[in-house]
C-alpha cells in the first residue's frame, strides 16, 4: 500500500457520479503558481439553478432563472473570498464568518467553531472551507455530523506546507445515495498539472455531466500575487 500516492483527479471524479461540491487547493508543477478550484453539482431543479458570477474579491452563487428560486437560504452565497493575499474557498456562507475573523487576526479555525454542518437532514450536508496563503500553503477544514441523527458536529482541518504539482481534493460527499454519504477521511492527494485552461477543462469534462453546474479556477502568481481566473457555468 502506497500511503503517498497521487490520484488523478479527472479520474476521481470520473468514477464517481455525485461529489457534491469540491474544493481542490494546491501548487502548478513547477511550483510559482498556487491552484484554487472550486465546483457545485446539484440534483435538485433549485440547486441546479445557479451560475457563479465575479465580484471584486471573489465569487458568488446567484439563481439563473430568478422565477425558479424556491429556496436561497443553502445555496446562494460567495464561495470564492479574497483576504489580503490569502483566498478563502468555502461551500456556503462561512465564507463570510472567516473573512470576519480573520480581519480580527483570529484563525480559520476559531471561526468554524462558530458554525456546524448544513442543516439538511438527513444528508447533514458538511461544511467544507480552505484557506490558501500568500506562500502557496493551504488549510482544509470539514465541519460534518457526528452521527445519522445529527445531534453534534465534528470539526476536522489539515493543513499542507505547498507542493510542487500536488493538490487535496475535499469534497462534501462520498459519492450518490439517499440519504447522501457524507465525506470521510482525508482530504484526496490529486495531482495539479498544465496551465489553467488545460486544468480547467479537463476538471469541468470529468464532472458528470448530468449534475455538474459551475466551476471556478483561479492561478495565483506566488511571487506577484497577479492571478488568472475561469468560470464555466453549465446554464451559460
């Protein structure tokens, strides 16, 4: 058992019809450039109904057809955050909880102390963040139920110095079902290879196509901070 591996990350998603959202953070292979992508799937007409649209720091969900929004509460919020020269990339809007304390000099963590899986049972949706710093290193964090009743939350980050050409894929579930199989484990070591459209559009094919909905990539320049950013939206 090689307990160092590097998946393939289009292979990954690939084999599995339903991850859910995925936060995938890391490093091009030859290590000047950190990696960020973000995507959502949905099952649902409401969660299907979404594009991801730029702000001047970040991302966020809006309802491509307004009239069919039923329920904004767990799927319209920023995703993609910038602050200073850190990104914060979450699944909801503890986006905006991280941001807060951070602006305050208290860490990620202290801030999803604050916050707990999504309230969606039975699938208890997690709650997964990452935080990608000016040096290219990065934190990943899940927030998940501690049982099928969800009666309390566990709070999980792993935190990685930065490698040339490798990646962690965090995602919010296992793959389909019902209820939903909720993540478990370590984030997946992925390999991170080509520029960002090669990366891009390799991510976006190997998502099923069926409930892919948008993804967003974003390169980051460790020595400038200037960055490139793709969005691909399946209703645009």
């Amino acid at each position: 058992m090689n307990i160092y591996e590097i998946a393939s990350l289009t292979q990954l998603l690939q084999d599995n019809p339903y991850p859910g959202r995925g936060i995938v953070l890391g490093k091009t292979a030859d290590g000047r450039q950190s990696v960020a992508a973000y995507f959502i799937m949905g099952r649902s007409v409401n969660s299907r109904n979404r594009i991801f649209v730029e702000e001047p720091d970040g991302i966020r969900t809006e309802a491509y057809d307004p009239s069919k929004l039923s329920d904004p509460s767990l799927i319209i919020y920023h995703p993609v955050r910038q602050m200073g020269r850190g990104l914060i990339v979450t699944n909801g809007d503890q986006t905006d909880t991280i941001l807060s304390f951070l602006e305050r000099g208290l860490p990620m963590e202290q801030a999803l102390r604050t916050r707990e899986f999504e309230p969606d049972g039975p699938n208890w949706t997690p709650r997964i963040s990452g935080l990608l710093s000016p040096d290219g290193s990065y934190k990943l964090s899940i927030l998940k139920s501690a049982d099928a009743q969800g009666s309390a939350c566990v709070r999980e980050t792993f935190e990685y110095p930065g490698q040339a050409g490798v990646g962690h894929f965090l995602h919010t579930y296992v793959t389909d079902g019902n209820p939903i199989p909720t993540f478990q484990g370590e984030p997946e070591r992925v390999a991170i290879s080509g520029d960002i459209e090669t990366f891009t559009q390799a991510l976006w094919e190997s998502l099923n196509n069926d409930n892919k909905v948008s993804l967003f990539v974003r390169y980051t320049d460790l020595e400038t901070n200037a960055y490139i950013q793709r969005i691909v939206n399946k209703n645009q």
